[in-house]
C-alpha cells in the first residue's frame, strides 16, 4: 500500500549510469500508517460535534505461525513473491522445508507475533506517561484540568481496546528553582507533596514509579487522578509564591526556568520502564543542568552573516568546535540525555507555549534534536486560540496508535543497497551492519505519522541483467500496546529499465521532492565547521538538483528532439519547479533578512532562528502527502462558494471494487477550488482560508463588509475572533476547516490524520491602518508565487531555470 511503502520511481534504474541520467532513487516508509486489525480507535468527532466511529477499508493481518517464515541465507521474510519450493525473490535460495500460510502469500504486508532473540527487554516498555510542568508559565494553573482531561481521554481509550492491553499510568509534577515537587494522594483524599531539590547536578527521582503515577484501567485510580487535578494548584500556590522572592541566582525564581533538569529527572524516573515523557514549557531551559545560553539576545546583527546565523538554528549536538564553555556543557548534557533516553526507550516531547508575538530565544534546534533522537515531538504553541491546539496536542500524543522499543530495516534485492536513512532527519539512531548488511534504525517508539527515508543506490555492477524486478522489504520489529512482540513486513516489487524515459513516466512526485527535502536538511546540518554560507549553499544545491533532473530529461529522453527554445517539463513532475522555488521561499531556507542594497528595512529577521529550527524538524519529518504543503500553501476563496462546497459528498461506496477503492469512498466536506499563493489573488473584499500545513488562516480583506464579516465572525472569551457557529455561512466554513484540519491522503481509517501538529484557526483581518493584524505579515510570506526581496516570482525562477537548462545541454 502507498500508505505504508512508496518509491521516487516505480521503475528501477538497471545500473548506475542510468540512475545519473534520471531520477534520485529512495523509499519513503510509514511503517505504522495503518494500524493493526485489533486496535480500536478514538471516535471521530464531526464538525457538529457527533461522534462517529471510524470506517476502516484496511488492516494489517496477523500470521499465526510459531515459526516465523524467513531466507536461510539472506534472511529476508517469506512473501507473496516467493516462488514455488519457497524460492526466496531476494537471493534465490531455496527453503523448501518452509511451511507458508495463506496471509504470508496472499497480502504484500503482515504481522508476525514473535518472541525469543525478538525480545530485547525483560518486561516490554510500560505505557507510563509523565508531565512537567514549568512553575514559571504565566498559564499554569489553565494546564492542570487539561491534563485532567487526559487522563480521563486515556481512561475511556483504555476501555475501548480489547483484553490483555497494558495499563496506562500518568502522573504529573512541578518544576522550578526551588526543585521538582511530586504528588501523591493519601488514603484520605489530601495531597502529600514530595520534593527533589536537586535541578543544579543530578536530578533524579525520590520516589518508585508506582507511588506516584496513577493507573487509568482502574476507575478507582481515575476518580484519584481527578482528585489530585482538582487540588494541585492550591497544593502547589506556596511553591510559585516562592518564585516571588529573591533568588540567589537571579532577581527572582520566576527568571528560571529549569527545563533540562525536568527531562533529566523524568528520563531517571522512566529509567526501568521506558515512557513517554513531556515538558511543557514557555522558554529555554536557562538555569540548573542542561542550561542553555541566550546566543541570540534578539539582536539582528547576529543575523548579518550566514555563519553566525548557523550556530543560532542548528542543534549544539551536531555543533563542532564550540568555543563557549555553556554551550559545551549544553551539547554534552543533551546528547548524553538523549542517549540515556533511547537506550532506556523513554520518548521526549517538548511542548513550548508561547505568546504570538516575539519572544526570546528559546533554541528549538537543541530541544528539537532531542526530541528526534528519542523519536518524541517538539510543539510551539504560538496561536492565540490556544487552548483548544494544546488540549488535542496533548491529546494526541497519549492515545495514539503506537509502537515502542522498535527497530526498523530495509532489504533490498541482488544489486541493490541502502545508502543511509538520511541520519541528520530519521528518528532515533542508526545502527551500522557491516558493509553486507544493511543499516538497522532504532526507535523509542514510532506512530502512524512516522516516516523514514531510504536512500538507495547500486552495489557495484547493478543489477543482473535478466532481472525484469526488484524486490525491497522494510521490517519493523516493535512492541504493541499490549506488550506484545511483533514484527510488521511489508514488500514491494518494482520493474526495472535501461531507459531513463521510463525512469521519468514512473516518478512519483510527492515522494521525490520529500527526499529531496530531507537530502537538503542533512546536508544542511552535516557538522561541517568550514562551511562558510550554508544556506545560500543549500538554495544553490536545491536549484541545481532541478536544473540536473530537468537537463536529464532534456538529454536523455525523446524530449531532445523539441525546440530547445521551450522549457520542457516531464509529465509527472509538472511541479518540480513550483516546489523548489516555493523551498527556497520557506522558513528553511529563505534569508532572514533582505539583501544589502535592496532598500528594505526591517524590524527583525524573519525567519528567526527559532522559526527556522522548527521548520527544520518538521520538514526532516514530512511525508510525502505533506511536502509540497509544507512549503506552497493552499489559498481557497470562500466569499462565493460553488454548489457543494462546504457541504457533505457521500460517494456510493457499493461501487468501489478494489480495497484502494473502497478505502477512499468516504464522505468528505467538498472543498472550493483553489487560487495561487499571490498577492493578486487576494481581493480587498475577499474572504480565504489559508493553510501552510500548522495553521489555518480565515484571512479577511481590509474591504470587506459589515454583512460578511458579521455572520461569520464572533469573539471568543478572551476576545479573539473565531468563526461563528450560529450563522449558515459560519458552519459552512467550519465543515471546510475541520475538513482540511482532518487531511488525509487516502481512506478515513484509524485517524489517519496526516498533519504533523494540531492544526489552530487564526482569524486575520487585513488593515493598511496603524491597527494592523500583526499576524497579516505572516500571511504575506505565504504568498510565494510572488517576487521577494531576495527571490524572483515563480515566472521569473522558470525564466532562470530554462535558461540554466538550456545552457547545460548545449554544452553537452
């Protein structure tokens, strides 16, 4: 299923000549994006607010066979390309004393349940999820019924799954200056409080595990958890009242922040049990151990050149010769955290919840690095409609379909090798075989939004010369909720060619231009210290690889018999030049600030390292559904909607025929046709939803009038516009916002919902007045079709890339 395993090309290049003269060649795998035929999950909650369970057309089957069907000699699983005798597809080796059941033969991904040198813990990893919370957050006492929520989320998914799940466990504490409190609750309903005063050395936990965390199977457990919740911020006023007084450290404790003694002290915690531990936070952590320094100090002049700006965005974990003793201490602290982590599967999330407007220096690449290798999240939380986005975040990541202490592999036919997993963005660690063998990834845990990027390319002499298919096969071995040791094989075969024309008919553009995505930001991030412009590099290498794949579709295919005087484009990949412009215009790679000369003044640097770092994470991370979202927008007008726009479409699901078929004959809200990202576009009296892939824009011309803006808008309790739910025009934009907020590129099943973060809603009303939207300017730099202080607008980039093209094949 493309869901699950998808290719650059669909026709495999023979040799490495071949392979020069076309297309990159990768896997994009998501090993988990369709969930296992026992797994139950959360409703589906309509735009009305009905629940609804979800239809799911796919499910992984489960083999039951005590021994699990694999090669002799190149150990590759047993699949529905075997031949007869049990001819392994891979190496050709005969097993005939195999015994194959109809699943193994008959469906191109199963599951095993194994046990044996498959178990690599002696009690799987525990659904134990903790929270810290920063005592210094200015919304504290709003986070506390929000992670009372969750645990009466976690209760009622708990209820839904079948027999034999493991328990889930959540417990809470406060973190600051004057250490970590932990709480427990006695038998006579009162809170009792237990303190670490340790956040300068070794934090670690005072208490078992069992004592402080509470178990959601039990609906005795819960109503605790309830009690505790209710109680916390009373138990916990005498600790923040401290942050008041005079600090030793600074004028006072609510200047500290300890972050990094709060992951240190919930990895210790999680130490026997693996876990999912979370930090929610409002800046970087910048007092006890894992301090980090204020390297920006919001000064642009550290913006002013391309190496300085570098140290800003890139994490201190890959950072060589660090000069500063805080940031070595920084470095060595986290990347000895993170290993700590992963060799212990204790996954790291990191939720920082901010103001929208500028705020210091908070190093999401550090705390993002983290997070990646211990295969967790970082979120920012930026919205001014925020609660609802960090309610789901949280939400989100506790009743997830997941699975823990997992390992990850890719074998590939005769001839065929892996060349990395692009290690600067795969999550977790990759673990060397041995020139024969292939690499194998490490992961805490991995979920259905997890997607690992395989690079491939030829061993020497290609591939045999009769061989019309390849073969590749990912394996994941994880642990299911239920504790259970499993192994998930998915195989693909593919045709192979010595044409580069039908190298360029099979592309698949999505997966393409997600490799090319990642290559840039390992490149980016590669801990090269004598590189002196690295992103005017990497916007060179991003324009070079479309000037080469489109040389070689020049050269090499019928296409060098047309005028040279025309730019011609291969069928598939229509949009390769859309999407490396609009890379070039994204927060990754764009200049933070105009060039010298341009006559532009600006304020602050956009994008700021911090907003770039986050970019980075997630385009490390993206899938393909999502690649070209995340740097060319979606702009819908919704003034004049069309018949069926904003209305339900129920597809006749008798129909369908095949299981693709019927896994995409869903209902779904018909969303407008949309227009270019272009500042022409946008009518002063126009109303549009936006959509960058993280928030959704209701964007608002300056002219629009009363009798729109009235049905459609309300304010919210703390005064923000939302759109309004009591109006006809109101819900019909809603349906379209929980539609594109519940994106998902096949079928409906399991929440397949594919955005990387809880998308919020912004409301942006244009104004040439001093009163001026603030968020008005983001929206500006979302227009990338069109010409920047820096950039040229798309036609002008065709422009520049026909003539590079051109020149490229003359001189050949």
């Amino acid at each position: 299923a493309p869901q699950l395993i998808r290719s650059t090309v669909y026709a495999i290049p023979m040799d490495r000549q071949v392979l020069r003269h076309s297309l990159p060649m990768g896997l994009l795998c998501t090993p988990l994006n369709i969930a296992s035929a026992e797994y139950v999950p959360r409703h589906k909650v309509l735009p009305d607010g009905e629940l609804q369970e979800w239809r799911d057309a796919q499910r992984i089957p489960l083999v039951s066979q005590q021994v699990v069907p694999k090669c002799r000699h190149c150990h590759a699983y047993a699949n529905l390309y075997w031949g007869q005798d049990g001819i392994c597809n891979f190496c050709q080796t005969r097993n005939s004393s195999l015994q194959l059941v109809g699943f193994t033969t008959k469906y191109g991904t199963v599951e095993y349940e194994v046990g044996g040198p498959y178990i690599t813990r002696k009690t799987p990893v525990q659904p134990v999820f903790l929270y810290a919370l920063d005592a210094t957050c200015p919304n504290l006492p709003l986070y506390i019924p929000m992670l009372c929520n969750v645990g009466n989320s976690m209760a009622q998914h708990y209820q839904r799954q079948g027999a034999g799940r493991l328990a889930p466990r959540i417990a809470t504490c406060l973190v600051g200056s004057f250490g970590i409190v932990l709480c427990t609750l006695e038998t006579n309903g009162s809170i009792s409080l237990a303190v670490m005063s340790d956040v300068t050395e070794q934090p670690f936990s005072p208490l078992p595990l069992g004592q402080w965390t509470f178990d959601m199977s039990s609906n005795q457990s819960l109503q605790q958890w309830e009690m505790l919740t209710n109680q916390l911020w009373n138990a916990w006023q005498p600790f923040v009242k401290e942050l008041d007084q005079k600090s030793p450290y600074g004028p006072n404790g609510f200047s500290l922040s300890c972050g990094g003694a709060a992951l240190a002290f919930m990895a210790d915690a999680l130490a026997d049990t693996g876990g999912r531990a979370t930090l929610l936070t409002w800046r970087r952590p910048n007092f006890g151990v894992g301090a980090i320094r204020d390297r920006e100090q919001m000064n642009t002049s550290n913006y002013t050149s391309e190496k300085t700006e570098r140290t800003l965005y890139t994490p201190l974990q890959i950072q060589k010769d660090l000069k500063d003793k805080v940031d070595v201490n920084s470095a060595t602290f986290y990347k000895e955290l993170g290993g700590t982590c992963v060799k212990n599967r204790v996954c790291i999330d990191i939720l920082v919840h901010t103001p929208p407007t500028v705020v210091p220096f908070l190093d999401l690449g550090t705390l993002g690095e983290l997070c990646r290798i211990t295969s967790g999240r970082i979120k920012w939380i930026r919205s001014r409609c925020w609660k609802e986005q960090l309610q789901a975040e949280l939400q989100r990541s506790a009743l997830a379909f997941v699975g823990r202490d997992a390992v990850f592999k890719v074998r590939c036919s005769e001839g065929l090798q892996v060349k990395s997993y692009l290690s600067c963005t795969a999550p977790g660690v990759t673990v060397e075989n041995g020139i024969a063998e292939s690499p194998e990834l490490e992961m805490t845990c991995v979920d259905p939004t997890t997607c690992i990027a395989v690079d491939l390319e030829h061993r020497v002499g290609g591939i045999r010369k009769d061989a019309q298919i390849v073969y590749f096969q990912s394996a994941l071995l994880y642990t299911t909720s239920a504790g259970e040791r499993r192994v998930r094989v998915s195989t693909l075969a593919l045709g192979t060619t010595k044409e580069p024309t039908t190298v360029f008919r099979s592309a698949d553009f999505c997966a393409i231009t997600t490799l090319m995505t990642r290559k840039t930001i390992t490149n980016l991030w590669q801990p090269i210290s004598d590189v002196e412009i690295p992103l005017q590099e990497a916007r060179v290498d991003v324009t070079m690889q479309c000037i080469d794949i489109l040389s070689n579709y020049r050269r090499y295919t019928s296409a060098h018999a047309l005028p040279i005087g025309q730019l011609i484009l291969p069928d598939r990949l229509q949009l390769l030049p859309l999407y490396c412009m609009s890379l070039l215009k994204s927060v990754m790679l764009r200049s933070s600030l105009p060039k010298r000369g341009s006559g532009v003044r600006v304020v602050k640097p956009s994008p700021t390292a911090d907003e770039r770092a986050y970019g980075l994470f997630f385009g490390s991370s993206v899938i393909p559904a999502l690649a070209m979202l995340l740097v060319h927008p979606h702009v819908f007008p919704i003034l004049h909607l069309q018949d069926g726009d904003g209305e339900w479409q129920i597809p006749e699901y008798s129909l369908a025929s095949s299981e693709i078929e019927k896994a995409a004959a869903h209902a779904y809200i018909q969303l407008p046709a949309p227009v270019n990202p272009s500042i022409t576009c946008l009518e002063d009296n126009g109303v549009y939803l936006i959509d960058d892939g993280f928030t959704i824009f209701v964007y608002l011309g300056k002219d629009v009038p009363e009798d729109v803006s009235g049905p459609l808008l309300i304010k919210d309790v703390d005064g923000n516009y939302a759109v309004s739910n009591d109006s006809a025009f109101g819900k019909q934009i809603r349906r379209l916002i929980w539609q594109m907020q519940t994106f998902c590129a096949v079928g409906e099943g399991s929440e397949s919902c594919l955005r990387p973060t809880v998308a919020p809603v912004e409301v942006v009303l244009g104004d040439e007045n001093h009163n001026k939207d603030p968020l008005e300017e983001k929206v500006m730099t979302l227009m990338v079709d069109d010409s920047s202080s820096t950039e040229h607008d798309y036609i002008d980039f065709l422009v520049q890339i026909h003539k590079s093209v051109r020149s490229k094949t003359q001189d050949s």
